[in-house]
C-alpha cells in the first residue's frame, strides 16, 4: 500500500478522514454492538484519528480502512480465544489446574470445552487442548474434528500438538507462545528438545522387546475385516 500515496489536493484529504472515520466507526460499531456501542464512540473517534495521523506521516492512507476490516474479520475467532482464555482462568480459579483453556468449534458454535485438569484428575494427559478435543469428540460421537477449528489459550505443548493431529481439525489458533509460558514454569522446551535426538540419547530409557511378537498384532489388524481405519 506504500504506493498509494495521499494528494495535495484538500478535498481528497477531507474525503478520506470522513471516510476513515465513518468505516472505523461502522466497523467498530458493529464490534461492540453487544458492549453498548455508544459507550465506545470517543474511543473509537479518537483511535481513528490517531491512526490517520500515523497513515499519513507514512503516506499509507488505506492501512486504517483495511485494518478495520481485519479487526472486523477476525472479531469472530478473538471471542472464541476470549471464551478460551476465560476458560482457562475459572479452571485456574477453581484450582482444577494450570491456566490453560481451550474450545473446539465447528460451523460457527462451540462443540467442545475443555481446561487443564492435570492436578485435580491427578492425570498428566489432562491439559486444555486434551480435555476439549475429548469434549467435542463425545459430542459429536466422532473420533475426528475435520472442519473444526481450535481455541488454545497458549500454544500447544507436543503431547497436545500429537493430539490435535490426531484428531485433525482444519486450524488451531493459540494466544500466549510457549515461552511466555515457560516464563510462568510450564517449560515445555525440553520435550521439543527430546524429540530431536535419537532415542538411546533421550532423559527417559527407552527399550526395544520382542518386536516380532508385538509386529504380530499389525499383521492380525490388517487382516480384520470389521475394523474401522482412522
Ligand atoms: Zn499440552
């Protein structure tokens, strides 16, 4: 957009701040519509203004009207990482387990919830994204989420990235990054780490026993007729 350059010409620069302004306001109107839209107005006049300010010392004048329609776009996914994030608070509020809160969608609506319970279930395995794809599994009555999107409050760990592939939604959002949780004491880091190296490398001993007995169960699934491949 750098090439779009504002004229000189006094009406062009008039036209596009009421333009600025009326798009701003109708898009940021509609943002809030369910937090008392009015409430908003001097915060959004006063935010635009100081958006087309910085626009035109960088003589980008559409940054503000695209923008808004980003904002707008994605006002969408942000609530379902609010619900995520809220989630994942009364888990931590409730002493259930770390801040961690998670939700599936499907077509618009929430179909799984799910926060970390890793020290009230005593289960390792029950982090957010964990606890929320079980929820919508079971809804669903379906061991896949193709088509679904998930909500993390935080970037997955890899036990919870494993979990997602397996359970194949088409996107995953997450808010903090692994480092800030790492910053909290959730240091996942080493985990990444492990999975690089070769196995005899790894912190925790690995051992291989009696392969061709255990091969044996692959050869009985790919014989089964009555299975159902996943
Ligand atoms: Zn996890």
């Amino acid at each position: 957009m750098s090439d779009v350059i504002m004229s000189d010409v006094w009406y062009y620069k008039i036209l596009y701040i009421f333009s600025a302004l009326l798009t701003r306001a109708f898009f940021c109107t509609r943002l809030n519509w369910r937090h008392n839209a009015c409430r908003q107005y001097p915060k959004i006049i006063s935010a635009t203004i100081m958006q087309i300010r910085h626009d035109y010392i960088r003589h980008q004048p559409l940054t503000t009207i695209f923008g808004c329609c980003k904002s707008y776009i994605m006002e969408r996914e942000i609530n379902f990482m609010r619900e995520a994030i809220e989630l994942g608070r009364q888990g931590m509020l409730n002493n259930a387990g770390g801040p961690f809160g998670c939700v599936v969608v499907k077509d618009g609506a929430i179909i799984g919830r799910g926060w970390n319970r890793v020290t009230s279930d005593n289960d390792p395995t029950a982090h957010a994204e964990v606890t929320a794809i079980r929820d919508a599994c079971k809804n669903l009555q379906t061991f896949q989420l193709e088509g679904c999107e998930i909500y993390t409050s935080c970037e997955p760990c890899p036990m919870c990235m494993g979990a997602i592939y397996w359970a194949r939604p088409s996107k995953v959002y997450y808010s903090s990054g692994r480092n800030d949780a790492a910053a909290a004491g959730f240091d996942d880091s080493m985990i990444y780490e492990e999975l690089t190296i070769p196995v005899a490398n790894r912190k925790i001993a690995m051992h291989c026993l009696i392969p061709e007995k255990g091969n044996i169960l692959f050869s009985e699934w790919i014989k089964k007729d009555n299975k159902t491949a996943y």
